[in-house]
C-alpha cells in the first residue's frame, strides 16, 4: 500500500516575521538570501528537540517555504517530523512551536521535559 506524504506548511504571524526580520538585521544579513532555519534534532526526553536559527542561505537540499514575507529553510530530515501545520506567532517563535508540541504530548504523541 502506498503512502501518501502531507505537504509541509508553515504560518509566521506578521508579528513572529518582524522579529525575525529584526534578527536578520542583528545578523547583518540580506533577507532576499536569509531565512529562518527551522530544524529537529536530536535532545530531549522524546529523542528530538527543536531548533531555530538565522542563516545566510538555505542548503542545496534544503526544502525552503516563504511565509509573511520571510523564507524559512527546512531540511530533509526535520521535515519529515514536521509534517504538520504548525504557527508560529508573538514573540518567541520557538515557545509557540514547543507549546504546540506540548500539547501534542499530552495525547501520548510526544514528549518535552
């Protein structure tokens, strides 16, 4: 039987994108080739943690979506984990998506310490 993959979708708030837009600034870098990287790695109490970062350029292989303006870089391995609607607004980006995953692991899907 084949499977079929959920496309990989990604919302930035016009909030969540001029703070990153005011750390690409802090960055001194273009945001015509910046973006943020959104990544997965390994850490934490379910084996994965998340990661976000301003990089100069996305990586050859790196699946890039645009979002409020603002390109952000996900690699292959992180977007398999990120098959998911997933919104990041306000503030802090990175606590809006370990909240969403949070409650996530309240249904048994994952765990955060």
């Amino acid at each position: 039987m084949a499977t079929t993959q959920t496309p990989l979708t990604l919302t930035l708030t016009e909030k969540a994108a001029a703070e990153v837009r005011k750390f690409m600034a802090e960055e001194q870098v273009s945001p015509d080739a910046a973006g943020l990287r959104i990544a997965v790695l390994p850490g934490g109490c379910s084996g994965f943690r998340y990661s976000m970062s301003i990089e100069e350029k996305p990586a050859d292989d790196d699946i890039v979506l645009e979002s409020a303006g603002v390109r952000c870089f996900i690699d292959g391995f992180s977007a398999q984990w990120l098959r998911l609607r997933v919104v990041l607004h306000g503030l802090s980006p990175l606590a809006t998506l370990e909240a969403a995953s949070q409650a996530r692991a309240r249904r048994g899907l994952f765990c955060f310490p």
